[in-house]
C-alpha cells in the first residue's frame, strides 16, 4: 500500500524532529559524562597529590655508594615512595581511572549531537566528527589501560623485596603503560582538541551556542592537550553539564533561535547591539534619529553637490574665437618688439 503524500518526514529527513527525538538521549550522555569524568579527575588528582613528602628522600650517588660500601641498604628515594603510596592505594586508583575513562567515552555522543545539529546549519567538516570518535576512544581507553598497568604495577613493587628507585624506573617503562599513554596523552588529546575546537567554533557561527558558551568549548579542547590549565577535569564537566541542560531547554537562560529553526541564525556583532539599543533608547524617547556618521572632511550629498554649482558659476563662459586683426600679417613683427630691441641696444 503506498504511503500518503502528506505523511510527516522521517527525524532523518527532518533536522527538527531528529534533533527533538535524540535531545534526550544526548543530554543525559552529557550528563553522565561529566558526572563521571569529574569525579574521577578529582579522585586521581587528590591520591596522586597527597603521597608523603619526598623533601628528604632524595638521594645522591654519593650517598647510595657510601651506603652500599658499609653494608646499609639503600633507603628508598623520592620516586620509590612516591611509587609506594600508590602501590598502597592501588584499588582507588584503579576505579578512580577507570571512572575517568568512562567520562571520556561518554562524551562522544553529546559531542556527536552537537556535531549533527550544527551541520544541518553550517557547512561543518566530517573530520570534526571522525576527530571526536577517535579522541574519545584513543583518550578514554588509552590513558584508563595506561593508569591501570601503573597502579598495578604499583602494588607489585610494594609487595617485592627491592624498593629502590631503579625498580620504579622499570615498572615505568613496562610496554603497556608506554602504549597506553601514547595513545591516551598524544592521539587522543589532540583528536579530542580538534573536535571540540571545531564543533564549537561552528556551533557559535551557527547560533547554537551562545558566544561564552562556544568560547569555553574551545578552551576545552586545549585543556584536553595542557592538562594544567583544568587539573581537577572542572571546566570540562560543567560545560558538559551545561551542553546536556541546554539540549532539553532546562538552563535558566532560553535557548538560542537557532534551535528552533533548521537554518544557522547568527549572533550580533558588537556594532550591531549597540545600534539596536541605540534604536531602542530613540522609540522610548522620541529622538529623531541621527544621521549616519561621515568620515572627516566629507560632505553630505546635498552640500557637496551645492559646493560644485557655486564652483561652476565662478568659472568664466569660454569666448568665440576672434578674426586676426589686420596689422598681424604672417612674418611682420610686432611694433612692440621693436622696442624692446632698441632698448636692449641702449
């Protein structure tokens, strides 16, 4: 049976209905998301940070051949205890980062929403979208297997019989904790940058994104490569929280034209605002509305064109050719030269 002509579009033909039926879904990814990856940056940053203090355990070569030559065992050093401690707490660490890699995953699917909604507005490459699956998996795989072989790791050296620091080093170097942090730290930071540099830049030319907004996604994305500029993952997890409420209309704010339309609505510029409010400020109360302003030395229309009759008219009218008088016959000089000559000669 064929299908009505007038039957309503499918979400996939539709941008409206597509966005309307997957808002949902996407916010509470983003939700998620950020609940997570929050909770898990604080945790790690907190157990990684609050070991003991190592001011005292450094040691010179000095000091560990002198030992070694009386017999003393060489006392673990800086990175030894450092190593210790997290060896200690190796359960926290291991939900701490597999929490964080979950985060990680979670943010593909608002960022994917995001991605799909200012494409239907903007022209948008796909490379922003291939840039967010990769760096969500790269990151959120990576640096979890990575986190995980370290504090397992950890906890074999507290249960060996050697605490020294060259042991330390070669946990360190163990092949799995290299890899994973290459892919977590290198390809996942900076394919996650891309994406939500690229997403939000667009978003915000789009309208879908208040300025403040998009200017904080981008900000986002360098924290992701210089983690030291959002240690705690704070940054992060509310513009997270923030794109999710603004997915369902749930942010205190209204949401952008943008979303209401299947057509990119641009934000004012900054000259713009002020001749709206400049606008606004005359019809509340009754100012004649100023003409537009003109550059230094330049002239209205009106004056310019006035300014150039009066030049005209000063201009004298050119006069008809005159016949050659008579006396001015070709080859015969002038009286007046004549003059001139005995004038020269006296």
């Amino acid at each position: 049976m064929a299908e009505p002509a007038d039957r309503a579009a499918a979400p996939e033909d539709d941008p409206l209905a597509w966005e309307a039926e997957n808002a949902p879904r996407a916010a509470i990814f983003a939700l998620v998301a950020a609940i997570l990856y929050l909770g898990g940056s604080v945790g790690l940053y907190v157990l990684e940070h609050s070991g003991p203090s190592t001011a005292n355990r450094f040691l010179t070569l000095v000091d560990t051949l002198g030992g070694a030559a009386a017999g003393r065992p060489t006392p673990a050093g800086a990175a030894a205890t450092t190593f210790g401690y997290l060896g200690e707490h190796w359960v926290a660490g291991i939900v701490g980062a597999i929490v964080a890699g979950l985060g990680t995953l979670a943010t593909f699917p608002p960022l994917a929403y995001l991605y799909r909604a200012t494409a239907a507005r903007v022209p948008l490459p796909r490379i922003a979208l291939i840039a967010a699956a990769v760096g969500t998996v790269a990151s959120g795989i990576g640096l979890t297997v990575s986190r995980v072989a370290s504090y397992v790791q950890a906890h074999d050296f507290v249960n060996g019989a050697d605490h020294t620091n060259s042991v330390v080093a070669d946990a360190q170097a163990n092949p799995v904790f290299l890899i994973g942090g290459v892919l977590g730290q290198i390809l996942g930071a900076l394919a996650l940058a891309v994406a939500f540099l690229l997403i939000s830049l667009n978003a915000r030319r789009a309208g879908l994104l208040r300025q403040l907004m998009g200017v904080i996604g981008m900000f986002v994305g360098a924290t992701t490569v210089f983690g030291s500029l959002d240690p705690f993952g704070i940054v992060r997890s509310l513009w997270l929280a923030a794109l999710g409420l603004l997915f369902v209309g749930r942010l205190p704010m209204p949401r952008p034209q943008a979303w209401s339309v299947a057509e990119a609505v641009p934000w004012p510029t900054a000259a713009d605002v002020r001749e709206q409010r400049a606008a606004a400020r005359r019809a509340r109360t009754g100012e004649p509305e100023r003409p537009a302003r003109r550059g230094r030395g330049a002239a209205p229309a009106d004056e310019a064109q006035d300014a150039f009759g009066a030049r005209a008219s000063r201009v004298p009218a050119p006069r008809a050719p005159q016949p050659r008088r008579a006396d001015a016959t070709p080859g015969k000089p002038h009286p007046s030269s004549k003059k001139r000559k005995r004038k020269r000669r006296s």
